[in-house]
C-alpha cells in the first residue's frame, strides 16, 4: 500500500469512527430524552382520580391477581427508608407498562399497555421486553376470554 492510500485509508476509518460516536451520542441522548418523557407522563397521571378509578377497575378486571405471578393482591403498608426512598409489601399492587415507558413513552398513559402486577413482580421486572411481551400475551388471553363468556 502506498504512503497517500494508508493515509486515505485512516482518514476514512477515522471519520468513520467519529461519525459512528456522533450516532451513539445522539441515541444515547434521544433515548434520555425519552425516559424522561414517559417518567414526567406517569407522573402527571399518578395520583389523579382517573388512575385511582382505573387501578380498582384493573384489578377489579383481573380479580385482584397479579398479572404477573397470579398472585392475590392488596393494598398493604408502604415504608420510608432512610434514603428518601420507599418499599411496599410484596402483595401490593401497582401499575406496570407492558412495553416499558422508558422505551415508549408514547404509551405510558395508553391503557392498552397498562397492568397491575405486585410490588413484588414490579421490582423483578426492570424493563425486560422479553417478560413485557409474555404479560401483553396473557392480557390479550384474558381479554379474550372475558370477550367469549360474555357472548
Ligand atoms: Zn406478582
């Protein structure tokens, strides 16, 4: 290889490179972006009324089991830590995205992509697609069994 080619050559491969760090610089900045987006939605919806009504709906429709483990539900003691942070009993049910809000924060507050699943499920869960798509399958069978019975 002549002198002029090698240099050609690593001109290429470095701006190859710089543009390959631009690309992970701005995926990586975008899908920040994104965690952001779904968190500040969850939270304008949290606490409301409407998510008060659709959690004992939702768990009303699922017979208080998780949809998870299948485990019985309830409400128990939520506990502060010393950090600021707090920890629930393992029976108590919260809301769980489907399709984690951090990677689609277009369907935080899309009810089709809500359940309840227990604090214990919730905590275990961190945003496994693979997990999310088996509990969107068994969401999808429950709702059409419900659909069958009532025909
Ligand atoms: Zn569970």
């Amino acid at each position: 290889m002549s002198e002029l080619l090698r240099i050609i050559d690593s001109e290429t491969a470095l701006a190859q490179a710089e543009e390959k760090f631009a690309q992970t610089k701005r995926t990586r900045e975008n899908l920040k972006q994104r965690r952001n987006d779904g968190k500040l939605l969850y939270n304008s919806w949290q606490g409301s009324n409407d998510w008060h009504q659709w959690r004992i709906q939702q768990l009303e429709h699922q017979g208080w089991k998780c949809a998870c483990c299948s485990k019985q539900m309830g409400f128990g003691e939520k506990t502060y830590l010393d950090n600021g942070d707090f920890t629930l009993e393992p029976h108590h049910p919260t809301v769980d995205h489907i399709l984690p809000k951090s990677f689609f924060p277009e369907l935080t507050l899309d009810k089709q992509n809500l359940v309840m699943v227990c604090w214990s499920c919730n905590r275990k869960k961190s945003n496994s697609v693979a997990i999310a798509s088996r509990m969107r399958h068994q969401k999808l069978e429950q709702r059409r069994n419900i659909k069958n019975s009532s025909l």
